[in-house]
C-alpha cells in the first residue's frame, strides 16, 4: 500500500510542478507511540536526512593511479 501511494504521489509531483508535493503519510501521535526508541530515532534521522538541503556533489578524476 505504501509503495502504491508513494508511487501516486510522485505521478501527481510530476504533473503538478507548481506545488511542492509532500510524500509519505503523518503519523499520528497513536501511531508514534507504538514505535520503540530506537525506531523513532531512525525515522528522525530518515527525516533529517530527507530534508536536507541540497548539496552539489562533485566528482574528480585522481589522475594518480596508487598500487
């Protein structure tokens, strides 16, 4: 089910370009508190790293081959 929203989420991203499109589902706080500690604590560092700012990632070519 997940993955069939997620994917209809990003179809309707696609055609709607004016609008930023939110993925995935709120959880409710109910929802929340049937996580343990350290599923919360992944799923915040889901979400920072999510939310990120892009960074430009470049890439250079070592022109020094190392044996």
């Amino acid at each position: 089910n997940y993955a069939a929203l997620i994917r209809q989420q990003i179809n309707e991203d696609k055609q709607n370009s004016r609008e930023k499109t939110v993925f995935g589902i709120q959880l409710t706080e109910e929802k929340l508190n049937d996580f343990r500690d350290e599923q919360i604590g992944q799923l915040k560092e889901l979400m920072d790293e999510a939310t990120k700012p892009h960074k430009e990632i470049t890439v250079s070519k070592d022109s020094e081959h190392k044996s």
